[in-house]
C-alpha cells in the first residue's frame, strides 16, 4: 500500500503530548475538576454522548476511563445532539442509583443548567457556544474561541491524564478526529490541536493510514481519486450508527425494526478492544468487519448495505442544486426539496464536484429538506471556512426560538466551519416557514457583503456579519 501524504510529513518542532496535556490541565479549572471527580467512584454515571463517530467513540473512551476507576457506568447515545430532558429523565428512570452526569460532544449548551437541578454535571466537548452553562463544569478548548479538534482526543487526553490510556484508546481516538474532519491523512491534514497525539500514538496505526483502492467515502470531498482504511473505517461507523443525522433503517427490514443504530456500533466497536493488534494489521474494510461478533456484525453489514444504496440514490437528486449567490470569494449553492436520505453527507461530494465544474475558488451549499410535516432539516456544507456553517445554523437557531418561543425546545443548530445543521422538529413551524427564514438570513448576508464592499461597516453591521459567520469580512 502507497503511503498517504500524512506518512510523509515533517513532525519535527511538535509539543510533546505530555507536556501540553499538563499545560492544558494548568489553564483549564473545569478539566482540573474533570479528573478530581473521576477518582472518586460515587454509584453510577451516566454518560451521554452524540450518535455520530466522535460521540460514539468519545463516550467509549470515556466509558473505559470511568470503569477502569472503578465506577459502574450506563452510556447512552440518544438522537440527536442537544440531549433532551426526556432523554435524561429516562435514564434517571432506569438507573437506581445514578450519581453523576456526564455529557460528551453534546455542546455546551445553556439549557443543561436545568439538568444540574437534577444530578452533577461534567461537559466534555470541543463545539463553540454562545453561552456556557455556569451550573455545569465544563472542558471546551473551543471556549472562548475555536479550537480544531474532536472530543474523542478531548476524552483520550483525560484518560491520559488519569493514567488509563492504552492503544484501543488511541484507534478510538483516531476513528473520532476522522469523524470530525480534524484529520485527513490522504491529503495530509491535521488540526494543530491533534498533531502531539499523532506523533505519540496515532501514527502507530500506519496500516490505517496508508492509500487503498477502495470505494471513496464521504470523507474524500476533496479528491475522488484515492481513500485510506481510517476512511473507511469511520464511514462505517458513520454510516451504520446514523451519522447524528437521524438516518436509520428500520423500517427497511424486520430484523431492524428494535435496533438502536448507534449503541449497536458503540457495542460493536467495545467488543473489539482485546482486538487491537489485529485492528493494526487489517488492510481492507472487509478485514474490520470480520472482527466484530455477532449479533451485531450481521445487523451492522444490513444497514450498511441500505447506506450505500441511499448513497448512490441522493447522488443523482443533489443534481437539481443551484449557484444562488456569492459572498466574498464562497460560491453559495442551494438546495430545496423532500427527505433526501443521507443528504448532508452527500452534499460534501456534490458540492466539491460543483466546485471544481463551476471553477469557483471557495464554495457552500445549503440543503433544505422537508423530511416529515414535523421535520424540516437544514444542512450546510462548505470547502472553505470563510462563511462560517456553523454560525449560520447557529443563527437560523437563535432567530427561529425567538420567532416561535412555545417550540424553542423543537429547534436546534450550530456546527463547525465546514459542517454544521439546524433541525425544526414541529408541524408548527411548517417547512415554507423554515425555507423563508434561510433565504432571509441568505439575503441579509448580501446586503452585509454588498455595504461592505462600498464602505467600511458600522458596529452594528460588524456584529451582525460576525453573528452570520461572514468571516471575509474581519480584519
């Protein structure tokens, strides 16, 4: 196998993963508090992380951290990404006992403060917030600004920390950078934040690193040409746990009906733990899928085999985008119709190949989709981080509660530079109702763009560009 570019690069000059782990622990109270709590086993923690890669695989190094302290733990990861109180209610319900909440790659998020009320709570996560929850402890890096990274190396860090560290850990940890875009080893980029632990750990996994022939994932938007195992890896994970997208399958096959996606590849990936050597050694997906036991294994290989079907099926509807405007030097494209299963993965491809047809130098595209009378979807994409997805969705969020507060709890968004969604999950607030609201922000974005290109902005256009993630425009 042909080494990928990430093999090739110069490591030299990087901190030691010991040293800026110590730093962190120095500069961050709320870690410090973290890992004071976890060597005191107090009955059972709850833990709830998200249904995509890095929730899935942060939850679970988190979960080996608690259990090897000797804790009991209950980990869960519930649809989607602002935990709801009915969810912890549930969990609270089931779990005699219960003593600790903990939420992994869930925000950190304002309306957890009510869940303080309840029991402790300790947030691990790497997502910008506008506001911190001050009756939680909290470790963001990305407080108050972004930090590039995943919570899976935020949890591996801890665990380091804590001392329980071992190198199913590090797969883990890998799995959940890929999954969160802070690592792409075909093309050889890396986040900053994640370059100590590779050089400490993750280049290990070199077999999971190096260039092979098979089909190109949702994670090759940039080039179509080549693919890595650690790809193919994560996209199974992604693919078979849901993604944090809401796409499951049970309605396709009776033995799916009661399956919760992501806990059977959460329970899937556990399994493997006494498997690491083997994991190293693998050389094609097909090699990965062979280490994990049934049940699992067969239920997992059924919903993969729907992915890749809805793939190639959302391949061809994504045709129907069009370029609506531009901002700066991000070509923005649009796209509006009915539930399009795997939609905002799929948008990732298009848009590179849109991209490159049109010959724009940056590009974003906006899905809309009416998933359900109850259920409009919003999912933005970008190759550039100059107009900012996340503060986009953030935006669409913010306006929307305020416009419908009886439904606030129904709404949701925020994300990261390159990705992020809002989801409106009320009849209330009708699909035309949500399309209207985008194309609104879309519209005030142009003025912005337009007044900015004319004379220098005022203060109040200065926020208002920041608040809509017109990043370009900063100085």
């Amino acid at each position: 196998m042909e080494e990928a570019v990430i093999l090739q690069t110069d490591f030299n000059n990087v901190e030691d993963h010991a040293t800026q782990w110590q730093n962190l622990k120095n500069n961050f109270p709320g870690l410090n508090k973290i890992l004071e709590v976890i060597e005191k086993p107090q009955g059972t923690a709850l833990i709830f992380s998200h249904d995509d890669p890095d929730g899935i695989t942060s939850g679970l190094i988190f979960k080996r951290l608690l259990q090897k302290k000797g804790w009991k733990v209950e980990a869960r990861f519930p649809e989607g990404f602002l935990l709801q109180p009915s969810q912890l209610q549930d969990a609270i319900d089931a779990t005699p006992g219960a003593s600790t909440i903990f939420l992994l790659d869930k925000g950190t998020l304002a309306p957890y403060n009510d869940f303080a009320a309840k029991l402790p709570v300790y947030i691990i996560d790497h997502h910008p917030a506008p506001a911190a929850p001050e009756k939680c402890v909290y470790f963001n890096p990305s407080l108050p600004a972004y930090t590039w990274c995943s919570t899976s190396i935020l949890a591996h860090g801890i665990a380091t920390l804590a001392g329980t560290r071992d190198e199913f850990d590090d797969f883990l940890c890998l799995v959940g950078l890929k999954g969160d875009w802070a690592i792409e080893p075909v093309k050889g980029i890396l986040a900053d934040f994640a370059r100590p632990f590779f050089v400490k750990y993750g280049q290990n996994f070199k077999n999971l690193l190096k260039l092979v022939k098979e089909r190109p994932t949702q994670f090759d938007a940039e080039q179509r040409d080549h693919t890595c195992l650690l790809s193919r890896v994560t996209e199974y994970v992604h693919a078979t746990g849901g993604g944090g997208f809401s796409y499951f399958y049970h309605d396709r096959d009776a033995a799916l009906k009661n399956v919760d996606h992501a806990q059977c590849i959460a329970t899937a990936l556990e399994g493997l733990a006494d498997k690491v050597k083997q994991i190293s050694e693998i050389t094609s997906l097909n090699d990965f899928v062979k280490l994990i036991a049934e049940p699992q294994k067969g239920l997992l290989e059924k919903i993969f085999a729907y992915f890749l079907e809805d793939w190639d099926n959302a391949n061809r509807i994504l045709d129907s985008s069009v370029k609506a405007l531009k901002l700066g030097d991000t070509s923005i494209y649009l796209f509006v119709g009915p539930k399009v299963p795997l939609l905002p993965m799929i948008g990732s491809i298009k848009l590179f190949e849109m991209k490159e047809k049109a010959g724009d130098k940056l590009a974003q595209i906006i899905m809309v989709s009416s998933v359900s009378p109850d259920y409009t979807h919003v999912s933005v994409r970008g190759t550039g981080d100059r107009v900012h997805s996340g503060k986009i969705c953030g935006e669409l969020q913010d306006s929307m509660q305020n416009i419908y507060a009886p439904y606030k709890d129904k709404i949701s968004g925020g994300g990261h530079p390159k990705a992020a969604e809002c989801t409106v999950k009320t009849a209330e607030v009708p699909f035309m109702n949500v399309l209207s609201r985008v194309t609104e922000v879309l519209s005030e974005m142009q003025a912005i763009d337009l007044a900015a290109a004319k004379s220098d902005l005022n203060d109040t256009q200065k926020a208002r560009a920041d608040k809509l993630g017109l990043e370009y425009l900063k100085k």
